[in-house]
C-alpha cells in the first residue's frame, strides 16, 4: 500500500497490542531534501522543519525512533568512491585510462566499466533497465541512500536493539514517488523474515497531509526541542557538498583526486572552478561537466558531467551505450581555462538524476499554493506554471543550502565511522559488498515511446 495510512494502521496495532513483545518497533528517516522542500513552503529553516517533525512523529502519533536519511548519504557517498577508484584502476590496468600517479597496494580487480553512472535515483534506473539494458553494468552498485538507510534499520539497529528484521516497521520521506517502486525491488526484501528493508516510503506532500489531518498546520506547529535524542545511533549529519541530489560528482571527484593523484580538493574548488578543476556549462543548467587537470597536466585527468532531465539523459545515453555517439563537443570552461572537448570516450562518472534540477524537484516534493476554490487540498495542488516552478525550485534548493544545515564531509565524520567499523568491520569487507551493493538487470517491458519510460508505474 505504502501510504500514511500504513504507518496509521502499524501505530494503532502496537496501541492495541496487549503483549509488549507484539508491538513493531516504528522508525521514520527523513530525506534532507523533503525538509527543504516543507521549509522553503512554510518560511521555516530547516533546523525547525526537523524539530516539527520530530514533534509530529515522535510527540504526537509515537513513533519509536526518528532519523536523517543524511547519515546513510555519507556511506553510500563513501562507498560509490570507494567503487569509482576501484573501477579507475582497473581500467588503468586494462589501458583504457592513464595509470595514476599513485598506485595502491592491492592489484586492480573487478569489471572496469566505466563511465560510472550514478545510482540513487529510482527513475533513471528504471529507465536503463526497461529501455537500455547494455548500460547497466556501467551504472553503480552502491545502493542509494534510502536503501542503505534500510539496510542499517533493518540490519544494524535490528541487532543493536536484540530484534528480527520484522519487529520493526521503517518508513522513509522521500522527495520521489518512484522511491516506492525501489523499496518494492526483491532485491531489498528479506526472504528469511518476509520483510523489506524500507516497508514504507512517504512522499514530502504526504507527510504534509498528515499534519493537516491530525489538526495541525506545518508553519504554526509545536516543535521538539529535545529531537536531538533520536541521533544517538545514526546522528543528524547536515548536508551533502555538490549538488542538492546528494552531492555524489563533488564528492567523488575530490576522492579520486586524493587517491588516484595525491591532491587536496576542496568544494569550493568544485563548485567553483578552481585549483585544476574547470566547470564546464552544457546547452542547459542541468547539463554541466566538471574536470580535473592535475598540476603539470597538458590535459584533464578526470572528466565528471551531471546529467538531470529526461532529455539530457536519452543525450547521455547516446553517448556512453556501446557504438554510441564519439564525436567531440567542445564548451567554454568557466574556470577561465581553454575549450574542453567531451565525449563518451573521456566521460568517467555521471551523476544521473531523472527529474530537471535532480531531487530537490522530485515529484513528490511540495508546490506552492495556487489559488483556485478554497476547498482544494493544497497536498494536491497542480504544479506551477514554467516561470514560478523554476522560482519555486530555486527556493527550495536555498533552503537545503541554508546555514542550518552545514556542509558535512563523509570522510571526516567520526560517527559514521564508529557505526561502518561495529555494523561492518570496513567497508571494503564482504560484508560490506553484501550490504552496501545491489545489481540491475535489463527487464522486459510492453511497448512504448522511449518518453514514457520514465514514468511507467511497476
């Protein structure tokens, strides 16, 4: 079903349970861009969308445990560099990329294929296995934050508090209503406990019907002041550098930098152009390429691209498929740098988001109140048109950059740390790649426009 109403029916059994031992565990994690999207509405700040939240959840309806989505974002960010150089290496052991100047004590091992693809989001993964399965052993295996985030519910805490999978039902805020269809893979449900790693995904515009049907408007709501004891295991981790998708282009290419050619970058080197790396406008604001030269460098060393919008992706498709498109496009760099040519054969990772603008956008995101009958149900409001709409994004992406939310390194977070060494050893352990990784297959689907892959409900 995944709806509120779910997470409604688990809180009123556990009510009515006579036995303690019957009662579910209830645990609700809460994507940073859906808070973004409810501050930007309601003129709040995101630290105070969280302590609502907490009220809401926690104080009101009695959720047991309330997390940031954010921490289980560190470790997939973690993980997908981890992955990114390891491909790279093996690809400079094949030839097919410069051998680094750095090497590593271990021998290159694993497929090469590369460019590496993002991915976190649903809608694109859908699209490359119902419409281009010879992609998807270029796209990567790191699972997406919301399903880390189950894995660390269902698994860690699980373990942590002495339960089975299934004594604890997981709800996750989403900005995307194709986040259901990825919490319904098989490959996220656990056949020994019948459960699924996420058993419930809530969109923004849901959680906001919730406080309307439980007598509250979000912008004059109580907060939790004390909504800091819910972090005691996977503490409330700010935000992502990079883009408001998570951060994955900024991130990895700073990682491979550092590991791959021995150089320190900053995010504000990324986002800004400088220190070897140039930033490279595309035809639009959603296709934009990043690369890196290092120091002494006739040619970059990293070629990174973001890639959000359906259009932009079918371009990028073309380019990256095997016998896909080669030719050069030369764009003029921002960072004061010559001309910088592009092209399939010196991409080396995409981050690939479906919606334009990526996740802050998501459909399941909130949208500003048009005006029609007052009796409209604003959760159900019909986009904005065009030129509002980008307004309305461009609000929602400055609240998820707001100093409230600080920008956070995943490498230097002692927290994560400390719960990647007690959950799995290290990351790089087999446990680690069972946990931490998932696999695409090409799917069969019914005839259609290329178009409507993107939206097809499973």
């Amino acid at each position: 079903m995944q709806s509120h109403k779910e997470l409604y029916a688990v809180l009123a059994a556990n009510a009515a349970a006579a036995d303690p031992a019957a009662r579910r565990v209830v645990c609700v994690s809460v994507a940073p861009q859906s808070r973004a999207s409810i501050a930007a509405k309601y003129g709040l700040s995101t630290a105070q969308v969280r302590r609502r939240l907490a009220w809401l959840l926690k104080r009101h309806l009695g959720i047991d445990h309330l997390f940031d989505v954010a921490f289980a974002r560190n470790i997939a960010l973690l993980e997908s560099a981890r992955e990114f150089v390891r491909r790279y290496r093996a690809a400079a052991a094949e030839g097919t990329v410069p051998a680094p100047p750095i090497s590593s004590p271990e021998p290159a091992s694993g497929p090469a294929s590369m460019p590496m693809l993002a991915s976190a989001c649903p809608g694109w993964i859908c699209y490359a296995e119902k419409t281009h399965g010879a992609v998807l052993p270029l796209i990567d295996t790191t699972k997406s934050p919301q399903q880390i985030m189950g894995a660390l519910v269902k698994d860690h805490l699980a373990s942590s508090l002495g339960l089975t999978p299934d004594r604890i039902f997981h709800v996750a805020v989403m900005p995307c209503y194709d986040k259901k269809l990825e919490a319904s893979r098989q490959d996220f449900y656990n056949d020994v406990y019948s459960t699924r790693d996420v058993d419930c995904v809530l969109t923004t515009g849901e959680v906001e019907r919730m406080f309307r049907e439980q007598g509250f408007a979000i912008g004059e709501a109580p907060e939790d002041d004390d909504d800091e004891d819910e972090d005691a295991l996977f503490p409330h981790a700010g935000r992502a550098e990079g883009s408001s998708s998570g951060g994955y282009l900024s991130f990895i290419l700073r990682y491979a930098a550092r590991e791959l050619f021995g150089v320190a970058l900053s995010p504000d080197d990324v986002a800004n152009g400088t220190n070897g790396v140039a930033v490279i406008p595309g035809r639009n604001p959603d296709s934009v390429d990043v690369t890196f030269t290092p120091p002494g460098a006739d040619a970059p060393a990293l070629r990174f691209a973001y890639s959000f919008g359906f259009r932009n992706i079918q371009n990028l498709v073309r380019k990256v498929k095997p016998g896909g498109a080669r030719a050069a496009n030369p764009r003029r760099t921002r960072a004061g740098g010559a001309s910088a040519a592009t092209s399939a054969s010196t991409y080396h990772y995409v981050e690939v988001m479906a919606c334009p603008s990526g996740c802050i956008n998501g459909g399941g995101q909130l949208r500003p109140d048009a005006a029609p009958a007052a009796t409209a149900d604003p959760a159900d409001q019909p986009p904005a048109p065009a030129a509002a709409g980008k307004a309305w994004i461009a609000a929602a992406d400055k609240a998820y950059a707001s100093p409230d939310e600080p920008i956070v390194l995943p490498d230097e977070l002692p927290a994560v740390d400390s719960v990647v060494a007690a959950w799995l050893g290290s990351l790089g352990s087999d446990r680690a790649r069972r946990l931490l990784h998932t696999a695409y297959r090409a799917v069969e689907a019914p005839a259609q426009s290329a178009a409507s892959a993107l939206t097809t409900k499973w």
